[in-house]
C-alpha cells in the first residue's frame, strides 16, 4: 500500500531540522529488501529481495513500473548502466547473472558465473558455480564488476562475458564462527563498487580486508585493515578521495583513498553493517545494520546526523547521485524515500 507524506518528518538527531517522508511503500513486495540502486539520472529505484524479483520504482511518486521474475533465490544485487536503460541484477544463491531492459522489465541476457576459489588447506579448487553477492556498473559504462566467491569479475556491459579479474579475497583460514549472510560460515567477496571517474575499485570480503584496485592495471592500491570481521559494504565518496567500508563487526570506517590511511571509524549497533552511501558531495555518511540500526553521520567531523533506525528493519541505503534523496528499505518489505533538509536537487537547478 503506498502512502505519501505531505509534511511527515524524522526528527534529526539533536538538530532542528528534519527529513521529509516523500513517499513509503509498506508492502513492496512480499519479503525483504535485500538491495536497492537509485539510477544515476534520479528518476527511478531498482530493488530485490527475498521474493526473488527485480522492481523498478517512479523515484519521485513510488509508483511501481516494472516487475521482473527470473531468480530462483533472493536477489543480493542490482545496479544500474550508466544510461539508466538497463539493471543488472545477482543472486549468492544463484550462479547467474541478469540483465533487463528497464523500460520493459524484459530479460534480455542470462550469463552463468563460475569461480575457482581455494579450500580451508590452501588447495585450489576448480572452477565451480559462483554466488554474485554484488555488481557495481562503471559510471563510464565500460565495465561490469562482480563480486563472486574469491575473485572479482570484470565483464562486458551487454554481453556479460568476462573480460579479466581481480583476486579478490581469501581468508587465510576457515573460521566457523564467521558469520556469513544467512548466519554461516560463507567464503567471498561481498562488495564492489568503483570510483566516480571509473578509474579505482573498491572491495570487500570474508578476509576482513578492504582492497582498493586500479583497473587499469588491474593491481591493488591498498589493504584497507582495521575491521574484525568480513567487510559487507563499500563505497567511494563522489570526489573519489575517500571510501567507506561497513563490516559484520559493526563499525564503519573511512579511508583516504591515495594513502591507504584510516580517516574516522563509528560503531554501529545491530549486528553487521549491510550498506554504506555518502551524499550531500560526500559531506553525509549514512550506514544501515542487519539488525535494523541506521544513522547519518558528517563525515567530515565525524558528529552524528540522524538515526532513522526504528522505522526499518535489515536496513539498505543509497543516495542519489545529487544527494537530495535517500531511499532505504529494510526486512519488513517497507521501502522508503526521503528528501535531505537543506540540499537542492539538481533537477531544481
């Protein structure tokens, strides 16, 4: 049922401002959201979760414009092209990756994924179907990247084939008290995202390290350490000077992109870090947790925004690409958008 706010607002933090409801959907599907991408022209809102199906939104009235099925399992993922023509969207149960014209719903392109990842004693496995917990278009519209089991895929936008890889992560050992999604142990890389310019990538995973690669090279940059537990979430500010990591231990931190170096970390409460977006230029931070904890920090001084954490649960964010908007959805199926206090949108401009 779609209910729209005409002056609903969230209290921010200890500030007298507040965030305006432009519209919440209490049903957006019959599960979770699991994941969700605004388009980068701030029209419309893709999103997936544990009913298997990809939906594309109206951003500015929450009007539902295409269902798409296909999945087998959960979707984990969806990204939008460059152009905003297409989604691509993933599943961790599922060794396929999709492709739909956005204005149809139709599935134009199924492609399976395989990966060779390394057992508990160090022996090489053979290539086997992958899981794809992530996919992040290039801005540029040159790339594809895919987070599988160990590596990180690089493909061709249309045809989804591979073009190269990075190696991604592999815990040095098997730990069974490391929680996976679902509660088990789960080997991987569970994020990728690339710089605005299209020129880094960074990625997270079950080694508790975040990596920042030049994909031009193809070589890492950095070995972003300081989390305890599998690093879920990641993303470049839009200058691509910082990235952010979110991980299962419950902290979010962010580093400086050309040394490598820890800038701020936060806690989290709620269990793992599942997303992280910078918006408003990169000036806010927000982060959701598996537990249904969220906030908005400043980045820059590190003093906490807002907490919009009561309203949703299993928590998903993500700017748009001018900060104005944030959408989130969480484990009630609930998706949400609102509109930042004192941030103009570029279609006002």
């Amino acid at each position: 049922m779609l209910s729209l706010f005409a002056a609903a607002a969230i209290l921010l933090g200890s500030q007298d401002e507040s965030l305006e409801v432009v519209w919440e959907l209490e049903a957006a599907g019959s599960g979770s959201v699991r994941t969700l991408a605004l388009s980068h022209d701030r029209k419309w809102l893709a999103s997936g979760g544990s009913d298997k199906k990809v939906r594309i939104w109206d951003l500015s009235t929450g009007k539902l414009v295409q269902e798409a099925s296909g999945h087998t399992a959960d979707v984990s993922t969806v990204t939008w092209s460059a152009d905003g023509k297409h989604v691509v969207s993933g599943s961790w149960r599922e060794d396929l990756v999709r492709r739909w014209e956005a204005s149809s719903g139709k599935q134009l392109k199924s492609m399976p994924v395989k990966d060779a990842w390394t057992l508990g004693d160090g022996t090489p496995n053979l290539p086997a179907p992958a899981r794809v917990r992530a996919a992040h278009f290039s801005p540029d519209g040159k790339l594809l990247a895919l987070a599988l089991d160990e590596h990180i895929a690089l493909c061709n936008p249309q045809t989804l084939a591979e073009l190269g890889r990075l190696p991604g992560h592999r815990p040095p050992k098997q730990d069974p008290t490391e929680p996976g999604i679902g509660g088990s142990y789960d080997i991987g890389v569970y994020a990728v995202a690339f710089s605005a310019d299209s020129g880094k990538i960074v990625s997270g995973g079950t080694d508790r390290v975040a990596r920042i690669w030049d994909v031009k090279t193809r070589k890492e940059l950095h070995a972003l350490k300081g989390h305890s537990k599998t690093v879920g979430a990641a993303c470049f500010s839009p200058d691509g000077k910082r990235t952010a990591t979110g991980s299962y231990d419950g902290t979010v931190r962010t580093w400086d992109v050309k040394s490598g170096k820890e800038l701020r970390s936060w806690s989290l409460g709620g269990g793992g870090v599942m997303s992280v977006s910078f918006g408003s230029g990169g000036k806010w931070l927000v982060a959701g947790s598996e537990g249904g904890d969220a906030k908005i920090w400043d980045s820059e001084s590190g003093e906490e925004v807002v907490g919009v954490s009561k309203g949703l649960r299993g928590v998903e964010f993500s700017f748009s690409s001018d900060g104005a908007l944030l959408a989130g959805g969480g484990s009630s199926g609930t998706l949400t958008v609102w509109r930042m206090p004192g941030v103009a949108s570029q279609d006002n401009k």
